[in-house]
C-alpha cells in the first residue's frame, strides 16, 4: 500500500497541516516570516522612541501585554536575523512587483528602517546597556571590549 504526503508527514512532524497546494503553503511560510519582520521592527522603532522619550520600553511592554485583544510580544534586539526573516519580505514584494506590477508598500517601508537602523559599532554600547539593565546584571557585560565598563 503506497504511503500518502499526509502519512509521511504525519511520521516526521508533531502536527500535519494540509494546504491546497504549493503556492498557498509557500505563502503562509512567506507571510508568518514577514509577521515577525514587521513586528520585530517596530518593536525595536518603539525602543528607539522610548529610549528618546526616557521611557522604560521593557515595562511598556509588559504593560501593552495585559491588553486582551491578541497582542502578541515581540522584544526588541540588534535585529533581524536568521536564514528567512530577512529574505522572505523581500521576496515577496519583489515577486508581486516582478509578476503584478504592484507594491508591496509596507515590507518595503519596514526593510528601510531595518537597514537603516541596523546594529552598528556605535550603537553596541547601547544595545549591551538594554540588555545589561534587562537581565539586571551586576557588573556590566564587556562584549568582546565592545561595552564600556561604567565607573
């Protein structure tokens, strides 16, 4: 008896999720990768905003979790990163351009601010201090000499 794609599946993964071809699996993949660029980006644009308005981004955070209408929390960081999350938004807008002749207007305005906001060796004493203050170190962490021991 030959074995079904769900059977062979269901023997590898904990969960089978059966989709109606390719393309809609493909662009699931796609789309749940550019939820968490988006996201991951405006997390870290929000703790640029808070830092400049000297607020606690951390405890805003929290705060913005008690909402009950499906927020879901991302933390800020150095940035995206990973094999897919960088690359899957892009390709999806190139691919609707290249094919439809339309824009995908908001992955290309979240790909501008990522770039231009990426980490650079400036901003690394900044970062460290976030995480320093956020996993409440007792004695400042030096990444590889990048972060300045306070006096």
């Amino acid at each position: 008896m030959p074995a079904t794609r769900e059977s062979f599946y269901d023997s590898v993964t904990d969960i089978t999720v059966p989709a109606s071809g390719l393309e809609e699996a493909e662009l699931a993949k796609v789309f749940e990768n550019t939820y968490r660029h988006v996201n991951i980006a405006l997390v870290n644009e929000l703790s640029r905003m808070a830092h400049t308005l000297g607020v606690d981004v951390w405890h805003t955070l929290e705060l913005a979790a008690t909402k009950p209408f499906g927020f879901t929390k991302f933390l800020p960081g150095p940035g995206v990163g990973g094999r897919c999350l960088p690359i899957d938004p892009v390709y999806l807008s190139h691919h609707v351009k290249a094919r439809h002749g339309q824009t995908f207007r908001l992955i290309e305005l979240v790909g501008a601010a990522v770039r231009s906001h990426m980490c650079t060796k400036a901003s690394i004493p900044v970062i460290c201090g976030r995480f320093q203050k956020f996993f409440r170190f007792r004695e400042p962490y030096d990444l590889h000499g990048a972060c300045t021991r306070s006096a």
